[in-house]
C-alpha cells in the first residue's frame, strides 16, 4: 500500500510541475500575441485572420494524431487559447482606417448598443460625439462637420430620428444599427443625398470586441465613399455580410422574430404550467440544460428590445400564423395517433436539411461537451 502511495504522489508531482509548465507557456504565448496586436493596429491588419487559424489547427491535429492524443481535445483547447490571444491583441487601440473621416456623431452612443461602437471609435482615434435625446436644441452644432452619423436609437424610434437629419453635409455617411434594414433604409435615402449605408451588428451590448462578429450590410448609395467603414470594422475583427435590405429582413423573419417569439411562448408555457425548474434542470440531459438557458437568458434581459424585434413589421404575424398552423398540423398528427404521418413529416424536413443535419449534429456534440463540464 505504501509502494502505491508513493508511486500515485510521485506521479501527481509529476502532473503538477507539468501544469505549471503549461501555465508559464501560456502566459509566453499570450505576451506574444500581445506583440502581434500592436504590429497588426499599426498597419491597420485585422485582428482575426481565417486562413491562419485554420491553417494552424490543421497543423496541431496532425502533431495530435501522430503523438497519439485526442484531435477533438487538442482542437478544443487551443480554440480556447486563440480566444485568449484575440482577447490580448483586442485590448489595444486600432489603426484609423480614414484620418480625414471628420466627426462620428453616434446618435444614441449613451445606449447599450451605441455605446460599443462609441468605445470602438475612440479607440481608433476618431472624433467621436454623442447626440441623445436631449441634445437635439443644440444639433445643429453635435453635427456640423459630421463625416459619419450613426443612428442607434430604439426601432420605434429609428425613422422618427433619420426624418431630423435632413440637413447633414453632403458628403457626411447616414448609417443606421436596427435590426430591421428596407424601411430604414428608404427613409435614410429619402432625407439624405450622400452616402447612405443600413447595418445590422448580429451581436449584443455585452461584446467588449468585434473578433468573429458579423455585421449585416445593405448598400444603399455611396458604397465607394463607405468602404472605409466597413474596412474599420474588418481591422475590428468583424465579418462584413452583404445582403439587400429586403433579403435581410426576410431571413431576420426566420432567425430573430419567429425563434424570439417562439422562446417567449415557451418560457410562458412553463410559467403557466408552474412547473419546478430545479427540478426540471436536475432531471435535464445536457442539450435539453442548453435550450432551457437559452430560453431563460431572453428573461434576463430588456424585453422592450424583443417586443421591438416582433412588432417591427406587421407580415411578421402572417409568419408566425403559418408556423402556428404548422405547428397544430403536426399536433393533429400525434392527437390521431398517426405515427406513420409524423414520421413521413419528420423524413421530408430531414431531406430539407440534407448534409447540414450531420453538420449540425456534430458541432451539436462539441456544445453538450462543454456542457457537460462541471460549474
């Protein structure tokens, strides 16, 4: 017994100096990355750079596979170190893509959403100013030299705001942040003549950087005197996605209005049922643990914000009337006892998705992985 004990602890200082090792490593790594950050922002290269990061993970699942380790933990945890090293390249200032931009004036900068893009400027070192709601006496002077003007304000409030904004320089960008794009967008090129862009940052007011964010674009005149804004976001590590406004608000349809109302409808179910979440989650496997946070994050937060997403357009209830029809068709199904029925359903929508099934199951998988980790 004392032979086992002294063999398990000499292993466990073995383990334990081999920790330390790592930890001193990473702590290397990340002050070279660090370095990477400042010459990448002198240049005004992006942070985030795809082909390096896949090329790289390649790279250490081959060393894996040859050293006999795991691919998918050698894949995991370095994600998890790039992460990091982002993190230290994002702390520092950036590269000003146009000197000559002239002022940025955020309209609604005090605002959660706003305000990112008010930080992110500054740290670029442009002239940026704030104009809220209680500023408009003096606009006149917040926008006198405005070479760009982003219009942050609440969708209820966003084309009231861009009717106010007829008298920007010609020259001056009109961009707005809603999650709606055609109707902005039209309003945008009614009141200004320059350069008129609709964004859609696909992120919340929580994101401290841009790394692996996208950010929705709709062209809506000018594109030759923007491209220096969509540049500045690339150095921020953005995505830019190009889609017209009315494609855009077709699939924000599907990806916010529709999963958001239906989440609320969810969350109010089991507010009505009154059932015991504790108890729920401790009798949860790790995929149903993840759609119940998923559900009870959209509670944590302005639910002005969704009731914004939803109301925004009135097709928007001829959509959820059909995934409701839908939804009491397939009910229909299981309420007759027509297995045969809900099975044929279930192979057409298989079909639909075709290989992206297989694709889905498998990051699905990566995702219960780390849920599954202890808190």
């Amino acid at each position: 017994m004392k032979d086992f004990e002294h063999k398990l602890q000499q292993c466990r200082i073995e383990i334990d100096e081999i920790d330390q090792e790592l930890v001193t490593l990473l702590a290397k790594r990340r002050e070279v990355t660090a370095r990477v950050g400042d010459i990448k922002s002198k240049v005004g290269m992006p942070i985030f750079a795809p082909e390096r990061e896949q090329a790289l993970l390649s790279k250490l699942k081959k060393q894996a596979m040859h050293a006999n380790l795991s691919t998918q933990l050698v894949e995991d945890l370095f994600r998890r170190i790039m992460r990091d090293s982002y993190s230290s390249q994002d702390e520092k200032g950036y590269q000003c893509i146009n000197k000559s931009a002239g002022k940025v004036v955020v309209i609604g900068g005090k605002g959660q959403l706003g305000g990112v893009f008010v930080d992110l400027f500054h740290r670029s070192n442009y002239q940026v100013c704030v104009l809220e709601k209680d500023d408009w006496a003096n606009s006149d002077e917040i926008l006198a030299g405005a070479g760009l003007v982003i219009v942050a304000v609440p969708i209820t409030l966003t084309n009231m705001t861009i009717d106010k904004l007829s008298s920007l320089p010609e020259d001056c960008i009109l961009a707005d942040i809603t999650s709606i794009k055609d109707s902005p967008l039209k309003a945008m090129l009614a009141v200004h003549k320059g350069p008129v862009v609709g964004l859609h940052p696909m992120f919340g007011p929580d994101v401290t950087g841009l790394i692996k964010q996208t950010i929705i674009v709709c062209e809506g005149r000018g594109s030759e005197s923007y491209q220096w804004l969509l540049d500045q976001f690339a150095v921020w590590g953005a995505n830019n996605y190009q889609v017209t406004a009315v494609e855009h608000d077709k699939a924000m349809a599907m990806v916010q209005v529709m999963r958001h109302f239906s989440t609320v409808c969810y969350g109010y179910h089991l507010m009505q049922e009154n059932v015991e979440l504790e108890q729920l989650l401790a009798m949860s496997s790790p995929i149903y643990r993840l759609e119940l946070a998923m559900v009870g994050r959209l509670f944590a937060q302005d639910p002005n914000l969704y009731a914004d997403i939803i109301y925004s357009n009135p097709d928007n209830v001829v959509m959820m009337k059909r995934f409701a029809h839908r939804f009491i068709e397939l009910l229909e199904h299981v309420e007759n006892g027509s297995k045969i029925d809900f099975i044929a359903k279930f192979n057409q929508v298989a079909d639909w998705f075709g290989d992206d099934a297989q694709s889905f199951l498998q990051e699905s998988k990566v995702l219960l992985e780390k849920a599954r980790e202890p808190k």
